[in-house]
C-alpha cells in the first residue's frame, strides 16, 4: 500500500490520468489550510482598505465584518475559511505591481 502512495507521489501529471489525493495529500492541505491564515487586523496593517473591501474578499456583507471589530457582547470572529481568504489575499497582492 505505502509503495502505492509513494509511486502515485513520484508520478508526474501532465493533465493526463488525474492523479489520487489520498491521506497524505489531506493532511498536507489540512496543515497547509490552517498555517495559512490571517486575523483581519493584521492584514488592514499591511493595507489600506476598509470593512467593504474585507467584506468582498471573503464573501460577507460589510454589517458581518463590522462585527468582527465591535467592542460588544454581540462581537464575532471570522471563520478559518475567511481568514485563509484573507491570507490568500495578502499574498496574492504582494505578488501584484500596485499602482
């Protein structure tokens, strides 16, 4: 079986036969998943932007990112979702000439 896994590793695809996540293709994304996130204050520290363009880049409504900095009892906090979104965001716009 381990000889299986590994051989599938090795094989290269070049959009011919997809080839099989398996286990341990999940547990890389799932470490991957987790390692790549980002608190919605540290990424307004690296740029300038407000709730509505947070609220485009993870698929929300501006009254949901707004709770997200509320000083209340009704205060909530992304999802690892929204915060991978905002990791993915970050880096894809470090990789992006600003103009």
């Amino acid at each position: 079986m381990e000889s299986q896994i590994m051989q599938r590793r090795s094989c290269k695809n070049s959009f011919g036969k997809p080839r099989h996540i398996g286990v341990i293709g999940w547990e890389a994304l799932s470490s991957g998943f987790e390692r790549m996130q980002m608190e919605p204050e540290e990424f307004l520290a690296h740029w300038d932007c407000g709730y509505k363009e947070l609220a485009k880049i993870c698929g929300i409504s501006k009254s949901a990112v707004k709770r997200w900095f509320m000083r209340t009892k009704n205060r909530r906090r992304p999802t690892e979702a929204q915060k991978t979104r905002l990791a993915v965001a970050h880096q894809i716009l470090l990789r992006q000439p600003l103009i």
